[in-house]
C-alpha cells in the first residue's frame, strides 16, 4: 500500500514538472517570437525615421539654395521676351518670365549652380541690356530691328555738363570746338572732369553746376 502510494505521488511529481516544462517550452517559445516581432518593429521605425530625416534634410536645403530674384532687363516684343527667357533658363534659371510693360524678368534660381551674374552675363551676351550688365554694341546690333530698344545712358551721360548742353564747350577759356560729341555714352572731354582736345586749356568746365 505504502509502495503504492509512493509510486502515485512520484508519477504526479513528473506530471507536474512535464507541464512546468511544457509552460516553460511555450513561454520562451513566445518571447521569442515577440522579441522578434519587437525587433522587426524596431528596424522599420528605424528606416522609417531615417529616410524622413533624410527627406527634411535635401527639402530643407533645397528651400535654402531656391532663390526668386527681378531683374531689370531691355527690350520691346515678344520677340525680346522669347530671347531672354531663353537665355535665362540656359544659365541655370529654373523659371524665368519677362515683363514686356514692366521691363523686368522674374527668376528662379538655384544658387548652388547658378547666380544672378551669370544669368545677367546670358542675356547680356544675346543683346540684352541687364541691370547690372550691359549687352556690347556687337550683341545688341545683330538684333532684329523691333527688337533694338533705345538704349540707356549712363547717369553721367544724362546729366550733361552745362558746357556740352549744344555739343560745345562755351565756358571761358574754351575756343567751342566740338570736343563734346558723344563717343559711346561718354564725352571725350569729361572723362577725368576736364576739356582735354587741343584748343582748350583743362578748365573744370565739365562738372556739374550745383
């Protein structure tokens, strides 16, 4: 009876660490399963966040380097307004548009390839007088001839000395040779301020009256 009972107890004994065995088996069976479904989760955050950043990082530099710029340019027709935006887009502009009432071109531009000056030195090289540069009397004559706008003088030009108002110098000392005749957009004989053609003797007649 007693061997009996014995031989009960120690087979309930087994049973019970068979099923402890059995729970355990089943439990790291599934924390292994949900460390790798954690792991897996992980590394798709992880790619997730990493091409966001990289996304945020090119727009924002993007942003940074896109530049939208109005430049004054010359010109009459829609012939003109075809030309520079031609030539503004072959310099690296992403968008150009000329304002034929205004006179202005609109830009967009990226600055890491492409500035202001070069897109200026384009339109320039193609007859066109920019803001800050001015097209050579090549360019500008190989224009058609509705295209060939009036062109601009310089400040100094446009205001004129009192002595070469009639082409002249009529200031005292001076003997009224023609010295004053336009050579480009200058007088010869203002350049440094003074008459300096033969017949005249240096007088500032040439400054501007206050």
């Amino acid at each position: 009876m007693v061997n009996r009972t014995l031989f009960t107890a120690e087979f309930s004994y087994k049973q019970e660490i068979t099923v402890l065995y059995s729970l355990f088996i089943l439990t790291t069976h599934r924390l292994k399963s949900n460390f790798k479904l954690l792991t897996t989760t992980i590394m798709k955050t992880l790619k997730i966040f990493s091409f966001v950043t990289l996304f945020l990082s090119i727009t924002i530099a993007s942003i940074a380097q896109a530049k939208t710029e109005s430049i004054p340019v010359s010109g009459n027709c829609g012939m003109c307004k075809s030309k520079i935006e031609k030539a503004a887009k072959a310099s690296g502009a992403q968008e150009a548009k000329w304002d034929a009432d205004k006179k202005v071109l609109t830009v967009k531009y990226n600055s890491a390839s492409t500035n202001a000056a070069k897109i200026q030195q384009a339109i320039a090289a193609v007859g066109y007088d920019t803001r800050d540069v001015k097209a050579t009397d090549e360019a500008y004559n190989k224009l058609h001839g509705c295209c060939q706008y009036d062109r601009n003088v310089s400040s100094s030009a446009e205001d004129q000395m009192d002595c070469c108002k009639d082409g002249k110098c009529s200031k005292e000392g001076h003997d009224g040779k023609d010295c004053c005749k336009k050579e480009g957009a200058k007088m010869d004989c203002c350049k440094d301020g003074k008459c300096s053609k033969e017949g005249h003797d240096g007088k500032d007649c040439c400054k501007k009256s206050d």
